[in-house]
C-alpha cells in the first residue's frame, strides 16, 4: 500500500525555502497504479495516494477510472459495491457514480449535481494504468510518436527500496554511466525541454562490456549505442536506442522517501523485423527488457537509501544534473489531500 504522505515526502533540493514546499507536494504528473491486465471489466481496486483512498475501476465498456473510495452521500464504501454497466454502484443507497466521479442516477432522489465524487484522471498505456495528480491532467499521457508500429512486451512490475527520483535524476547523471553503468560518453550530451513538464536528453555511448547484459549488446552488435531518454513529469520515462530501434517506457510511483514502485514495457520499433517470426520478435522483446531491468537493477545498491539532494555541482561535469534540478524545481507540485 502507497504511504506517501506529508511527513514521508522528503526531497532535499538544497534549500530551506524549497524544503518546506516540497514536503508537502509531488510534481503534478502521471504515476503508475496497476498493470491494466490486473484490472478487468468490471473490476475495481482500492489506491492510497496522496493521503487519501481511491477506488480504480473499469467499466463494463473497458474505460479506466480512479474515483474516490468513500460515496458522497453518507460515506459507503464503494469497493464493497458492484460496477453496473459504465458505473460504479454504492452498496449502500445504489448512487452510480461514473468514471469521471459524476453521479449518474440515484434511485430513490432528484439526481443532485453536488452528489459529484472526487476523481483523478485516468489513463492507460503500453499496458500500464496511470493516473494524474488532478482531475484533468495537466497534459495527456506521452505515447511514442511511432507507436502503431511497436510491439510492446509484457509489464515488469518492481518494488524497489529507492526514492520515486532515482530513474529520473539517474537518467541525467551523465557522470555516474562510466562509473556505474561501464557506458564511456563519446560526445557532450544534448539537453532539450519541449515544456515545462518535460526534459530530454540524448546521450551517445561506448559498451565497455563489464557485466552480462553489456556482453550480450555486445553480441547484438550494439558496442556503441545512441540513446535518447524523455522525461516527463519525472515519473515517467520514455527510452530509445537508435541503432536498434528499441527501448522502454519506465514510470515510478512513490511510495516513501525510500521505496518506489517501478514498471517497466520494453518495445520495438524496427520495421526491418516485419518478416520475422512472431515467437522470435517475443524472444527479442523479452531480452530487451531483461537487459533494460538489469541495467536499471546496477543503481538499486547505491541508489538504497539515496536522498536526492542538489549539493555540490561540479560544472562541466554536473551540468546535465543541474538543468535536471532547475526543471524538477519548477514542475507544478500538488499539495496533499486531506481527508475530510
Ligand atoms: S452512502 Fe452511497 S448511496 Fe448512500
Ligand atoms: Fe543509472
């Protein structure tokens, strides 16, 4: 169960000010709440975030919604009822309540606009279901500009003892790729933002072959790889190996100051690859994410226990992290639901 609440919020961006507003909020951003083949139709799941309980569901008709746990007419309990048709139905009074929290008919009453359930948007993707931070998203969930003609493998679904910025901040650290990941950077990285919710970066990179997932790139042919990575919101990832016109979508979800979960959608995009056996693209698609969970899993020993702070940036050196910090400084946070 998520716990992330005020007193775990804990992001040290270097000052005092931005302490004290940040341990109170969250980027407004999409974050990962289930695999969607673990939501069916017509069933639901109950989802703390942001100190408050949520109902996920799915419609009979496929729709994803996240509305909250308790009804608006005297508090009944929601995931003790049915979902009826494109509704969720209280088991107290029988109240609908739609996707979007709209109270859609009552039985015995006038139906009253202010019956309205609080609600988070909603959406899925690459076979993840997120939700936003605010009824209307601030902007729709990113899908890859090519994506009708990828192939997505199965979701890998981690619990890791880490903080929610470790994929993110990580994905900036150009420094840490030599010394962590064996990657020696050939070129000064390329930073671009297209607004405020997003930052990117395209990399280029030698595989100095050190563990078993760079020996079998090596294999592959990719000695050299180019990799662009856009961030959005930092909690959602999306990564892209030129030379093998495959990547993989990483989103995280908070839980703690020291726990995240993680999910993890490999893809592939090469149209070369249009003749080859379904089974083989599978196998392909399979190895690419165990290589990209095993290149996530080299940060998990020096990520645990990780509090991101700003510190002492290096110029030259940290510049890529320092645009990183002055992008998540100036994400639109939340501030927490309480309960009422
Ligand atoms: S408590 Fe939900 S309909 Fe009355
Ligand atoms: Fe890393």
């Amino acid at each position: 169960m998520n716990t992330y609440n005020s007193h775990s919020v804990d992001i040290d961006i270097g000052s005092p000010e931005h302490m004290s507003q940040c341990d109170i909020s969250l980027p407004h951003a999409w974050y990962p709440v289930a695999k969607s083949r673990a939501i069916k139709r017509g069933q639901k799941q109950t989802l703390h975030f942001m100190e408050r309980e949520w109902l996920l569901f799915r419609t009979q008709q496929g729709q994803v919604g996240t509305v909250a746990r308790h009804c608006s007419h005297m508090g009944g309990d929601l995931n003790q009822g049915q979902v009826d048709r494109d509704c969720i139905r209280c088991p107290v009074h029988g109240w609908r309540f739609d996707h979007q929290g709209q109270c859609q008919s009552q039985l015995k009453h006038p139906f009253k606009q202010q019956a309205q359930l609080a609600s988070l948007d909603t959406a899925e993707y690459a076979g993840v279901i997120y939700v936003f931070t605010l009824p209307q998203a601030m902007y729709p969930l990113p899908h890859l500009p090519f994506d009708q003609r990828c192939h997505f493998s199965r979701v890998r679904k981690l619990k890791l003892p880490v903080h929610f910025l470790l994929a993110s901040m990580n994905s900036f650290d150009v420094a840490h790729y030599d010394y962590v990941h064996h990657r020696k950077i050939t070129e000064k990285p390329d930073i671009y933002s297209h607004d405020k919710h997003h930052l990117g970066i395209e990399l280029k990179a030698q595989v100095l072959q050190k563990s078993w997932h760079d020996k079998l790139m090596s294999w592959l042919g990719f000695d050299q790889v180019d990799i662009r990575i856009d961030c959005w919101g930092s909690s959602y990832l999306q990564m892209f190996n030129h030379q093998a016109q495959m990547g993989a979508i990483i989103s995280v979800m908070p839980i703690d100051h020291q726990n995240s979960e993680i999910y993890l959608t490999a893809y592939d995009c090469k149209t070369s690859d249009k003749g080859l056996f379904r089974p083989f693209k599978s196998i392909k698609l399979e190895l690419s994410r165990r290589i990209t969970t095993a290149f996530l899993m080299s940060d998990v020993p020096i990520a645990r226990g990780l509090r991101p702070v700003e510190g002492v940036l290096i110029p030259g050196q940290d510049d890529e992290v320092k645009q990183f910090w002055s992008y998540y400084k100036k994400l639109p946070k939340t501030t927490i639901y309480h309960e009422n």
